[in-house]
C-alpha cells in the first residue's frame, strides 16, 4: 500500500496589490511559517513559490488540517502596509489535496504526484471572487463530508476579524486562553469573547475528528471516483 500524504497549495488574494518592499516582506513572513509547521510535523516542510504562493508536503496527514488553518490565520495576522481591503478580508486561498506521491524531495524541492496534482488543480480553479478560500480535495480517498468541513471552515475564517484570526492561531498551535491573553496583551474576558465569536469549540470537534481518522482505509478502489 502507497503512503498518503498531504499537500498544501496556497496563493495571497490579490496580492499585486502590493507595493514592492511589501512582497519582499511578504516572502520572508511566509518563509517564516515553516518552522511554526515543522513543530508540529518534524517532517513537513514547505517553500515559497513566486514570492506569493506556498506549496507544503505533510507527511502525517491528521496534522494536516491543523497546519492548513494555522497558516489561513497566520497570513490573516500579517501587517503589510500596502495590502487591499480583500487581502486584508481573505488572506489566503488553499486548497489541501490528500492522496500519493511520487516524489517529495525538499534538499531538491521538488513534489510530484497525485496529492499535490489535486491541490494545485483545485488552487487554480479558484478565483480571488469566490466564496470559497479552502478546500480539501482527493482523486484517490473517498474524503467525504471532508469536502465540504473545509469550504465551512474557510467561510469562518474569512468572516473573523484580525483579532480573532489572531487568537485563533495560538488556540490552534495548542496555547490555553491564559497563554494567549499574555502573549496578545489582552484581558482574558476578550480572548474568551473572541474564542466564542469565532466558533472554537466547533473547530475543536471537526480537528478531533480529522486528526483521528484511519485515511489508510479510505483508499479507492481503482476506477472509482467520488
């Protein structure tokens, strides 16, 4: 049986609305995410791609979810002076595809195979206008409700504000509402109103849910499609 993997292909809404100085701050904020990652899964890794786009390979699939928000949130936190008014709304579209590769190769940089071929495909049929900024895609697992987890949680996200797309990257990386009250200067009230306004018990279960499952037994049968 093939190992499955994750991949996480990912683009800035409207980022040529950036002046200059601002994309070179961008790509060296997006490269600083990766070790945020790689606590969690030692053997991720990532890379930025034309300055404004992210592609990841995440080996341990069940931290994969976790992963795609956490960086959904940590690009929402991002202080770029030029940004627009959608950047600043959405932030980020991604697209998590699940399934084989043939190839993941991080000294090399190179990522081949059906899981990132999903995410990238997936990637390119969004636009900067569509509702939906996440989705999880898969040719190979039968994923589900999966699908459509990730379109409703991309729709939370993009309708919190920065503040809660703030608490809601430090709840996500495993800080309790104390911790995250001192290291945001807030009072512990407002966090706790923020992690109310943004659903986090409801995240909680569907993260609970994705980071238990057995993908190894949602394999395809050849010739199905979902």
């Amino acid at each position: 049986m093939d190992k499955i993997y994750a991949t996480l292909s990912a683009d800035i809404v409207d980022s040529t609305s950036l002046s200059a100085a601002d994309t070179i701050k961008l790509k060296e904020l997006l490269e600083g995410f990766f070790p945020v990652m790689k606590s969690f899964c030692d053997e991720a890794w990532g890379r930025v791609v034309r300055g404004d786009s992210v592609e990841c390979v995440i080996p341990k699939v069940r931290q994969s979810l976790r992963l795609a928000l956490l960086l959904k949130c940590y690009v929402r936190t991002l202080e770029l002076d030029s940004a627009s008014r959608t950047m600043k709304k959405k932030g980020v579209r991604m697209a998590l595809g699940l399934g084989t590769l043939r190839i993941a190769d991080e000294e090399k940089g190179i990522i081949d195979g059906d899981a990132i071929y999903a995410s990238g495909r997936e990637l390119d049929a969004m636009s900067d206008s569509d509702a939906v900024t996440f989705s999880i895609v898969s040719n190979e697992l039968n994923i589900g409700g999966y699908a459509a987890l990730s379109d409703m949680m991309g729709f939370v996200i993009d309708r919190a504000t920065n503040k809660q797309c703030s608490v809601l990257y430090y709840l996500l990386r495993g800080y309790n509402q104390k911790k995250v009250a001192q290291m945001l200067s807030l009072e512990p009230p407002t966090v706790n109103q923020h992690v109310n306004a943004v659903g986090w018990t409801a995240i909680q279960r569907a993260l609970n849910r994705f980071e238990t499952e057995d993908f190894e037994k949602l394999i395809l049968k050849k010739g199905t499609k979902q």
